[in-house]
C-alpha cells in the first residue's frame, strides 16, 4: 500500500496526470485573490441554504458550516468503472449476507464467521429473525468509504449500511461548483450527479409493499430538528417530493402505518427513516423512545411497510465483521473481491492483540461499532501518554477493537491559506439497490483533511467535503 503518499493531480513523480490538466492549467491562471472571493462567495451560499454540522468535542460544540474547498476531485471514467463493479459487488454480498443472517445463517454453519461474533453482537437484532425482507433488500441505501494509495489501488475502509449521510452535501457542492466555476466546469465533460433524487425514488418506490396502491407512498422519517444531520433529511424529503416526518406525526392501525394530513390519516408504504433502530418503536425496542412509533415494527413485520434501511443493517457496519468482507464476498457471489479491504487485527485474538499492543506506535486502531472519527486512535500522531491510555481500554476490552495499517492515503490539491497544497481525502460513493438492481450516482462526498499531514477526514472532526468529478471518456 506504499508508505508515501500518491497525489492525484501529480502522481507520485510530480507530472500532472491527463485527467488534472485543465484543473491544473485553470489554477495557475487563477490568481489566489480570485480564488479567496469565490471561497467567501461558497460560504455565503452554504450560509444561506443552511447546511451545518456539529463538531462534537469542539468547544461549545455549535453547530458550524460544512468547509468546502474549492478545487474539485477529478476521477476518470475508467477509474468510476472499477470503482462501480466493485461497489455493486460488495453492496450484493452485504445485502446478502444481511438476508442469511436473520434467515438460515448459511455463512455460519460454514464456518466463515464466529456465532458468537453475530449472536453476542448489539448490532445484531433477533426481532428481525424470520422476517421476510422485502425483494431480498435490506440495505436499500448503502456509503462505502473508499480510501487510495495508489494509481490503480482503491481499498474499502469502511462499509455504512445503516443510515448513511452526507449526500447531500455531494448534491450541494455540484451545485455551488457550477455557480461559480462554471468556466472551469465549460472546459470538462462531467458526469451528472443530480439524478441522484430521481435513482432513490425510484428505488423506494420499487420496493413497496406488493398490497401498496400504482402510487406508493413515501416518507422521510426525522428524530427532529436537533439532530445534527437534519438538514440533510428535509433536503432529502425536499428533493424526493415526499413528506418529513416525525414519530408523533404517525401512528399505527391494525398493523398498518398512517401519517396525519390535513386531508385524514393517509397509510404510508415505505418510511425512509433516518432514526436509529434503538428509537424507531418502543413496544419492540426501547420503551423509552419518543422518536419512533409504537407497533410500526409490527407493520413491518406483517408486510405493509418497507424500512429503508431494514432495521438490524448495522450488523455490516461492525468493524470486525468488515475484517470478513472478502469471505463474505466470495461466500456469496464465487467471484474474488474487485475492491480490497485494509489489512484487519481483530484484537479479540490473542495473538491480535499481542501484536497490536506491540506496534501501537504504527497502527490506527478503531472501535468496533465506532463511527465519525470518535473513540479511535491513530499512532503515529499520538503522545506515549496516549498510546499508554489506549493500551489500557485495549487489554480491559479487546473484544471492541480491531487495529489496521496507517495507510498512506492520497492527496488532491485543496485551497488553503498559504493557497493550493495536498490534503488527505476519502470518498463515500452512494450505492442504491431496488428490485431491479443497483444504481450509483458517478462520483460521491469526497471528505478532506483540511489541517496539514492529518489523516482524519471526517467533518464531525474538522475535515471538510469537496466536489468529485467523474469524467466521461
């Protein structure tokens, strides 16, 4: 995976590669004053249209702008191909994987994960044992974090198959990117991302219960304006044309699910919900919820209501289990994994966690069910003291921790301010999957480390998101 990083506009030999050279011949005609005016006019826009998130930990953790940096990600149209098959590949064995493991576990009685690893598991939810999902599609909205290290080297970091977020700030960013560079756009031919509302309505749609009318109908459930991604839920309502939705807006009759209108109930057919499995009905899950609804877990069951995503996805989402990725894929397609997975410890082996503890200094170590960035270690930034400290909650729980390589992710230039220099970035494609197959808008949220040599993208840890272009042949 190479120990310096590949820069993608440069490679690693400093030559502009093809795909970056309008980008970066604009740039350097550019002047740096210009590019401060358009990064102030990006913020007034973000301002207005209201997108925030919340840095947790910051002081007074307030809600803040998402940063967004000017310069786009540039990916070519043969890179999008491998990264596509290889999406549509992994979301089929993780939805398949889902569907084993609530029906006749399959991949357990061959030996390919430990029981205990599932059954022990508190992502894993035994109320959904049995169910009938529908059209074999729990995972109907999946983000794959990818990282790079490489021209040709693309590596899984992590699989989201619970409630993904962040596409739309992928939506937004196109569109700040085409008010104002639409010269820079004019001189590229760039595959569209705003299809992206029309691909999840349509897959919503194709997963309606069979008992649904010609036109089901739709909701997006929200915990509430508190949470930190509700922005993105009513932009997401917004864009489909489909009603936002809160627990107390809906109620259940005769194991059907209705939401209230000014016109009378009105039943609803699928429920894109954005509240976590914990919350979404306390006469299953937790009693004390006053988000969800209680019985709307018994319409699922019965079959009058489709949950995107199906309650119990997070199983995929656990970071040991991702250790398995490659098995699982070969378990359920027969075909060798076309994306990679990072090398995985899995601390809960002794001999795991032996050489953890050894190499602590080189190594980023996660929680299993960690997520944004928070409770992992990364060595070689951190002080001996918290290495120490961290090697303590290691030996008291190994169980909830696996360890991985410090990868050398790419860079992508990023206006900062001493002007353009490399950062860190990811990139979160958005896969869909409906009863007619899978469907991924090209590109993503490209995520950055906008603080120099850091590593963690997440905007929850200060990283911020850019515009990725994929380019037609």
């Amino acid at each position: 995976m190479g120990t310096t990083s590949f820069d993608e506009m440069n490679g690693h030999d400093g030559d502009c590669r093809q795909a970056y050279a309008e980008l970066q011949a604009w740039l350097e005609e550019t002047p740096k004053e210009l590019l401060e005016q358009r990064r102030v006019e990006a913020e007034a826009l973000f301002r207005r249209i209201g997108i925030t998130f919340a840095v947790y930990g910051a002081e007074n953790a307030e809600e803040r702008l998402i940063p967004f940096d000017l310069v786009p990600r540039v990916l070519t149209a043969g890179e999008w191909k491998r990264l596509f098959d290889g999406l549509v590949q992994r979301v089929q064995a993780i939805n398949a994987l889902i569907v084993d493991l609530y029906g006749d576990a399959e991949i357990l009685k061959a030996g390919l994960i430990p029981e205990e690893m599932i059954y022990a598991n508190p992502a894993f939810r035994p109320e959904m044992v049995g169910i009938d999902i529908p059209q074999a599609v729990p995972v109907v909205i999946a983000g794959i974090d990818i990282v790079r290290t490489g021209p040709d080297e693309f590596f899984v970091l992590e699989d989201n198959a619970r409630t993904p977020s962040g596409v739309s700030y992928m939506l937004d960013n196109r569109e700040v990117s085409h008010l104002l560079f639409p010269d820079l756009i004019a001189r590229h031919r760039i595959r569209p991302v705003e299809s992206y509302a029309d691909e999840l309505l349509a897959v919503l749609e194709s997963l309606a219960p069979r008992n649904a009318r010609d036109k089901p109908t739709i909701a997006v459930l929200t915990p509430g304006s508190f949470n930190s991604a509700f922005y993105e839920h009513s932009f997401l309502a917004d864009k489909l044309g489909v009603e936002l939705v809160e627990g107390r807006d809906l109620f259940v009759r005769d194991d059907e699910l209705f939401m209230r209108t000014t016109e009378g109930p009105k039943r609803v057919d699928v429920l894109y919900r954005r509240v976590d499995d914990d919350f979404l009905d306390p006469l299953t899950f937790r009693p004390d919820s006053m988000l969800g609804v209680p019985g709307l877990f018994s319409c699922y069951r019965s079959g009058s209501l489709t949950l995107a995503n199906a309650v119990g996805t997070g199983i995929a989402d656990d970071k040991a289990i991702y250790s398995y990725m490659p098995d699982i894929v070969r378990f359920y397609t027969g075909e060798d994994p076309i994306l990679g997975n990072v090398p995985t410890w899995r601390c809960r082996e002794p001999a795991a966690l032996s050489h953890v503890l050894e190499n602590l200094a080189d190594l980023v170590v996660k929680e299993v069910h960690g997520s944004g960035g928070y409770g992992m270690l990364v060595g070689p930034a951190a002080s001996k003291k918290e290495r120490a400290t961290f090697a303590a909650k290691l030996k008291a729980d190994p169980d909830n921790f696996i360890a991985q390589p410090t990868l050398a992710l790419s860079t992508c230039p990023t206006f900062v301010d001493g002007g353009i220099a490399p950062r860190h970035v990811d990139l979160r494609p958005f896969v869909l999957t409906g009863a007619d197959g899978t469907r991924i808008v090209p590109g993503g949220l490209t995520r950055v480390a906008l603080r120099e040599g850091s590593l963690v993208v997440n905007s929850s840890q200060g990283g911020g998101t850019k515009d990725t272009w994929v380019l037609e042949d």
